[in-house]
C-alpha cells in the first residue's frame, strides 16, 4: 500500500488518529533503493492501555528496518504510533502488531522491533519481533535500550 509521492500529512495540521485501526502510514519512494542500509527510530515514550486494567503502559520501542523501495514517512509512524495511547493490547500484541503492520504494508528488505516495556505489576516485559534473518552485510547495532534496572 504506497501512497502517492506527496506524503498526506507533511506540512499539515494533524491531530492523532482514535484507534492503530483508522491510523494511516505513508509510504514514500526509497530514495537509495538498491542501497542496502539501516533506519532506526525510537519511540522512548510509547504508551498504549492494559487490557485489562484500563490503566496506561509505558515502552521504550526501537523499530529498526531494511528499505526497499520505500521508505515510512516519519510524521506518519508518529501518529500511527500516538494512535496506541487510547489502545487496549498486551505488550506481546502491541509490539508484534506494529512490526507486522509495517512489514506487510511497506515491504522492506528486513524489519525488526524490540518493545522494552517498564514494569507492570513488578514485572518488565521486553517483547522483540523480526521479519526473518537479516541481509547478508547488513549492520546491525545494538537498540541501545539497557535491561530495566529499577532505582538501583
């Protein structure tokens, strides 16, 4: 699913979607395709509700992906990603559904997620997803996100 080559909400006053569902990502032509490179974007204030308690969750995620011919327009995924804080999803759910949303919808070469998620009822959930093995000679640094050490 690509846009057209003018991204939809570029230079646009746009307020958040009210569901991941009504969300749109836009999809731009990959200006280096052929090139094999790494686009990361961190979303350290990441919120979505529990399921089951209504109350918010917070995540630091960490999208890292391969392009092919496109390539997400960045004020999209941002609006796609604010989109969850209204959203009812286990961590696994969130995290794997964001992955694969933007594998199947902007097709690059590799994706991977990983959803470092601060504790809920004492516990840290750190959930990671990836489309398959990554290309040969891509690389591939660490997310950077350090294992949920409390206060201490």
């Amino acid at each position: 699913m690509i846009n057209s080559t003018t991204p939809k909400f570029l230079g646009q006053q746009t307020g958040l979607p009210a569901s991941p569902d009504e969300a749109v990502l836009d999809y731009v032509p990959n200006p280096r395709a052929g090139a094999l490179f790494l686009v990361r974007f961190a979303a350290p204030e990441f919120t979505s509700l529990c399921p089951v308690t209504g109350q918010p969750d917070f995540a630091h995620l960490v999208i890292d992906y391969a392009p092919g011919e496109t390539i997400v327009e960045s004020k999209s995924l941002k609006l796609f990603l604010g989109s969850f804080r209204n959203h009812n999803g286990f961590h696994e759910d969130v995290t794997v559904g964001i992955g694969q949303r933007l594998f199947a919808e902007m097709q690059p070469r590799w994706l991977r997620i990983g959803g470092y998620w601060y504790p809920r009822g004492g516990i840290p959930i750190d959930v990671f997803w990836q489309s398959g093995p990554a290309p040969d000679g891509l690389w591939l640094p660490d997310q950077g996100v350090a294992p949920y050490r409390g206060r201490g």
